[in-house]
C-alpha cells in the first residue's frame, strides 16, 4: 500500500512539474504514427499489436531463462594440472611412518658436525641415507603410479624418479625442511630451498666438507629473484648433482 502510494504521488508530482510538456509531445507523437501510417503502412494498429507480440514472447520465455553457467575447474583441467595435482596429494609428510622414518635417519649422520653447521647436517644426513638405499624399479607401461612415502619406506625404499622425489621431499618437510617439486620432460626431481645467496654459500661450504669423496665437479642449484634452490635427485650421491634437463613443465611448491 505505501509503495502504491508514494508512486502515485510521484507521478502526480511528475505530471505537475511537466504538465506543459505533456500536450505537446503527445501532439508530436500522433504526428509521427500518421506521417509512418501514410508512407510504410505502420500506424496505431502496428504499434498496438507490436507491443503485444513483445509482452507474450517475454511472457513465454518466462521460465526458459538461461541459468548461471557453474564451472567446474577440474573439468578444464588439462593432463599437466591433472599430474601436477596427483603429486602434491601423494606428499605425506604428516603420517607418522614417514615422520619417524625422516627424524631417525636424519640422526645417521654428520652428527659430530652439528656444533659446526647445526640443523643442516639433519638435512644432509637424511639425504644421504635415502640417496643411498633407495633402488629404482620401473612402473608398469600400462599406466603411471605415484607412491606415497608411506609406501616407498613400506616396500624397502623401491619405484622411480616420481616415488623417489615424493619420498624426499615428504621426509624433508617432515623434520622442518623446505622443499618443492620439478616436472620436467620424462623426469620428476626435488629441490631444497637454501634462502638466500649467503646462506647457499653456507650450505655449498657443508656439502664440499662432508661429501668430499662423491663431489666430482660442480654443485648445481636454481636461483631465481634472490632465493637459491638446491638439485636433490638421485643422478649423484651428493646434493647438487647434475640436472636431467634445464626445461620445466611446472614447478610444484609445498
């Protein structure tokens, strides 16, 4: 009732401000449906039934309106973002099997070293272990499989280039390590951020020291906008080995 009422007095209000406007454009208008009725055939009677055509085409359409389209992100998901995504779900970090086997080999060891290099030799340590027991096996050419950590250590430390990286980079997080995960053609291998450029050269001075005996040449890492990331695949027996290839498909952080 009140909306009723206040359009009611707008209009009155309209009309009142521009009543002397109102005679004229009707004028106007008549003018204009004689003028077309004379020359193309449209006069009152095709503007009447013109404006009914449009009301019941409106009218049908009533319930055909067109819904909102609802994307499903997985739906565009190419085979990349669909592998990319696989991966990150199989790192296991948090499961108890995967903690316990990361803090116990981290102890293994370097640990005369700790007063020297701290927490790294931990690091050191558990990449040692792992990149001298873990054995390749091949999966099976109908269709690739990514392990958990939790399975890898479970069936002795066995799969390929994709369980091993995945084992590493979960036991590595698991004792408070930072790493990240690179696809690149045929091949998966993980990396470990050393922070900035002096604290990589702390860590470059740690590797040259305790793996003396399998550091044959240079050590290999990634440096993008001041931050250093350190090759942890298992081509050498020592951190910073050499890359399978320079090209990257995806970089997957943690």
């Amino acid at each position: 009732l009140v909306s009723v009422l206040l359009a009611a007095l707008f209009t009155f209000m309209v009309v009142r401000l521009f009543h002397f406007l109102v005679i004229p454009v009707l004028v106007i208008f008549v003018a204009v449906v004689l003028y077309n009725s004379v020359t193309n055939g449209k006069g009152f009677g095709t503007v009447i039934n013109d404006y009914q055509v449009m009301v019941k085409s409106n009218w049908g359409k009533k319930e055909q309106k067109e819904t909102d389209l609802v994307v499903m992100p997985s739906f565009f998901d190419g085979p990349l973002t669909r592998t990319v995504k696989a991966l990150q779900s199989k790192v296991d970090h948090r499961d108890s099997v995967v903690r316990n086997f990361g803090v116990r080999h981290s102890l293994d060891y370097f640990d005369e070293y700790y007063q020297k290099y701290g927490p790294l030799v931990r690091t050191l340590s558990l990449f040692k272990y792992i990149n001298g027991h873990f054995k390749y096996v091949a999966d099976s050419e109908r269709d690739e499989y990514f392990a958990t950590s939790k399975e890898t250590i479970l069936n002795g430390l066995g799969g390929d280039c994709d369980d091993h990286t995945i084992l590493m980079v979960s036991t590595m997080q698991a004792i408070g390590v930072r790493c990240r995960m690179v696809l690149t053609e045929g091949h998966l291998y993980p990396e470990l951020f050393c922070g900035d450029k002096k604290n990589f050269e702390k860590i470059n001075s740690a590797i040259m020291n305790l793996f003396s005996k399998e550091v044959k040449g240079n050590i290999y890492f990634h440096e993008q906008d001041g931050e250093y990331w350190l090759n942890l695949d298992y081509s050498a027996r020592h951190p910073g080995g050499p890359y399978v290839s320079e090209k990257a498909f995806a970089i997957i952080n943690l």
